[in-house]
C-alpha cells in the first residue's frame, strides 16, 4: 500500500504542449510519457484543442471541475462530459479534440496500455460508511472531494481532497470507507 499526498504530486507539461498535467501515480514509477504501462493524473483545460495522442493507449476522463466539454473523437458521434456523467472510455490514440462549454475545467484521466493492461473507473459518493471491494490487480483510490478514513485489515488511513492511495495485488479484499467524500475507484488489471 501506498498513499499519495496532494502536495507530492508530479505537475509537467501536456505531451503536445498545449497544458500542464499533475500526474497522481504512474507504472513503471518515472516512466515518461511514452513509456509508462499506466498513468492516472488530473488535468486542467483552459482552451478549445486537440489532446495529445498516445499509441496503444485506452484512456478515460472524468470532470472533475468546471462546466463541461464537448470530444469530439474520430469515427464517433460527439459527446458531452460534464460532472455528472459517467466516467468516459475511449482510445488514446485516435484524434480526439475538445470544445470547453463554458470556461476551464479539470478532468481526471486514467490511461493503460492496451495490449498489456485493462482498467475501470468507478464515480463513488461516499456519505457514511461503505465498503468498496478490490477487484483489479492494482487499484488507486482518488479523493476528489471531502475526507473519508479508509481501513484495509488493521490499517486505517485518512484521505482529504487531491489524495489517493494505491494498493498493488489486493483482489478480493475490501476496503471500509468511513466518511463525506467523492472517489474515484480505479482498478487495473492486466489482459
């Protein structure tokens, strides 16, 4: 297990340069843009553009702030994400432009290598307790917003906004969630 404080998060530029990306956690740890196996990071868009373009790499977004965006992706019809929406799976390495709604957003993006890797993610309210059961090879624990006290056997770890937690082969355990909180539960598993 291992917890990833807001405060240590990586920040770098956009692959294509349009931006700046905070990168929550990564696999291998410091693999670059081109090298990484998968990547969970947060981004803020401030104008109409195209995204970067990853070769092999399936990707999903969720807002996290802001008003909402229009993608436009190659061979689909158009289709508007907002904070309500599902998180939204769609390939990487396809050209894919966005159009803001209205003013600058973040979204959270989780990206895999295709041909090694697959991955969920999973939109949680948390309002009391609840148990959230593992069901990838690895899995990461996003606090966006509130605080929830996470227990995993005889640990017990407090998560406050821009925090994650991320657990390496914990299938088929649980983790007891206690607190006001919006989470993102992603899970990776490989092919």
């Amino acid at each position: 297990m291992k917890i990833l404080r807001a405060a240590d998060h990586k920040r770098m530029p956009w692959k294509n340069g349009g931006g700046e990306t905070v990168e929550i956690a990564v696999s291998p740890p410091d693999a670059g843009l081109a090298g990484f196996d998968w990547r969970v990071s947060m981004a803020t868009v401030a104008a109409d553009g195209p995204f970067s373009v990853f070769p092999g790499i399936d990707r999903t977004l969720s807002i996290l702030e802001g008003d909402g965006m229009h993608l436009f992706i190659e061979g689909r019809a158009p289709v508007l994400l907002t904070q309500e929406s599902d998180p939204f799976f769609f390939p990487a390495d396809v050209s894919v432009s966005a159009e803001l709604t209205d003013g600058t957003i973040t979204d959270l993006n989780v990206m895999t290598r295709r041909d090694r890797l697959r991955h969920n993610v999973l939109r949680l309210a948390v309002d009391g307790r609840q148990e959230l059961p593992l069901t990838g090879e690895q899995s990461l624990l996003f606090c966006h917003r509130g605080h929830t006290d996470v227990n995993l056997a005889k640990d017990k770890i407090a998560l406050v906004a821009g925090d994650a937690m991320l657990l390496e082969e914990a299938v088929g355990g649980s983790l007891q969630l206690h607190g006001n909180a919006l989470l993102y539960a992603i899970t990776i598993a490989a092919i």
